[in-house]
C-alpha cells in the first residue's frame, strides 16, 4: 500500500535552529510543506518573525517562532518547553544553527576556535540533550548539519573543519548508543550552500588569503548546492530513517581515499579547493 508521505508528518513537531534564513529556513518550509508543525529558533527575532509570517502563509502545517540563542542553556530549555506547550511533543530536531570562517590554520586563534566549537559543535550538544528525552519517547529524528569539512578538512576554513569533524564523531557516537533505542541520527554533509544573501567577507579576513580562497566556499571546485533541494533530501532522509546524506555524492571517493590513501587524498583535495 502506498501511504502518503504527508501522513507520515501530520502531527508530528519539527525544530529547526538557525531557522531565520539561508538553509535553516527552506529546511523548516520542507517540512512544513510536507505537514508537520515546526518550531523556527534563531537569534534575532526580526528575521525570525519574518521567516514565521512566510511560512505560516503557506497555510499547511502550522509554525512557531521562538527566539534563542543556542549558547545559552536557559533559551534552549525555553525552546524546548514553548514547543511541548504548544505542540504537545516533538518528534524531530534540526541542529542547523552554525558559523563557517575563512582563515589559514596558523592565523587561527585559539579564541577562534573556540567560537568555532562553541557554536558549531557544544550548541548542537546543549541542544541534543535537551530534546533527548522526547525524541527518544517518540523514536524521532536527530539530523545534525555537520559539512564536506567534517569529513576531509580542506585549506583557508580556520577552525571550521575541526568544528564540524566533531559534529561526525557525535553523530556516529549517538547512533551507536541510541539508534538500538529507537533514535534516527541523520549526518548531513553538504558542499557549498547557493544564498541570494552570500556573505561579504572583509577584505582584513580575506588579506592573506590566495586569490581562489577568497571565493564562496574557501574556492571549492563544486557547484553550490540549492537550499531547497537539500532541504527535500533532508525531509526524504528522514522518512526512510537513513544514516548520513553527503552531498555531492562523489565526495565520498575522497572521504575513502583518507583512509586508505592520505597522499592521494590530499593531492585530491589540493586539486579540487
């Protein structure tokens, strides 16, 4: 029997962080257009109420704007408990909120780095726990954005790789421990996200660069990836439970090849940013 995929969502509660724009909104629309409620979480509540309005116009499963600041412990346990008082449950959690960085390693300080975990790697495991309890209540989705970078590091992204490698390891660790629990754990690693907002970067960030690392994407040889498509991955990803979604595809040959072959593999990568 073929069951409608909205079925599958109706009902059922969605958190995006990092909702206000970019990639974390057409991830929210995705699964609002595939009937879902769905908690938008940003920082700033303009964008954010912005972002409500558009999706709540869409007239398909219903939306919530919650300001918040992933590095702060009591906006998330806010986040949480405005969700349940609204929806009753939550069912999925989106750890999209994050900050890439253009930088050479060396010119990297540790108070960068810091950031770079901060938000990229602690705020999504201060918003995992958080949400836990309910998606493990619910056998739900954890789908963490990690990046390209998380699995083979590439040159000029300061402490943005070893941000998002972290986000790798604390995925595998969590489906090891707690997919036999009945928790979806979806890694999402994407190349380049296409913006009409494309960040401008300062010319004193982008100085001591080469010419082909001041380009989006640090000069990956890549076509940018459009937001809604992976969004709509994201969404089908999760309905046949799967594992991690890289995108491109063919990334993968240079993520064997760093196990097998780390010369060849960095020769690759050398080629290819």
């Amino acid at each position: 029997m073929i069951v409608d995929k909205r079925e599958y969502w109706r009902g059922k509660t969605v958190i995006v962080t990092g909702a206000s724009g970019g990639l974390g909104l057409s991830i929210a629309e995705a699964f609002v257009k595939a009937g879902a409620n769905v908690v938008l979480a940003a920082r700033s509540a303009g964008p954010l109420e912005a972002a409500v309005a558009k999706l709540a116009a869409l007239g398909q499963g219903a939306v919530l704007g919650v300001p918040t600041d992933v590095l702060r412990d009591d906006d998330v346990e806010n986040l949480v408990a405005r969700s349940i008082e609204r929806f009753g449950r939550i069912d999925a959690l989106v750890n999209n909120a994050g900050l890439s960085m253009r930088k050479a390693v060396l010119e990297t300080t540790v108070e960068e780095c810091r950031e770079m975990m901060e938000l990229n790697f602690l705020a999504l495991v201060r918003c995992t726990r958080a949400t836990a309890p309910q998606l493990l209540a619910n056998r739900g989705h954890l789908v963490n954005i990690g990046s390209l970078s998380g699995k083979s590091a590439s040159r000029w992204l300061g402490g943005y790789p070893a941000s998002k490698f972290a986000v790798t390891a604390y995925s595998q660790q969590l489906r090891l421990e707690l997919e036999p629990q009945g928790l979806h754990v979806l890694l999402v690693c994407p190349g380049p996200i296409a913006r009409d907002d494309d960040r401008v970067r300062s010319p004193e960030e982008l100085a001591k660069l080469p010419p082909e690392a001041r380009k989006p994407g640090g000069g990956v040889k890549t076509s940018r990836i459009r937001p809604e498509m992976l969004a709509a991955k994201i969404v089908t990803a999760c309905e046949s439970r799967r594992r991690e979604l890289i995108v491109p595809w063919y990334a993968r040959i240079i993520f064997t090849l760093m196990q097998t072959s780390p010369t060849v593999a960095d020769w690759l990568v050398r080629k290819l940013t």
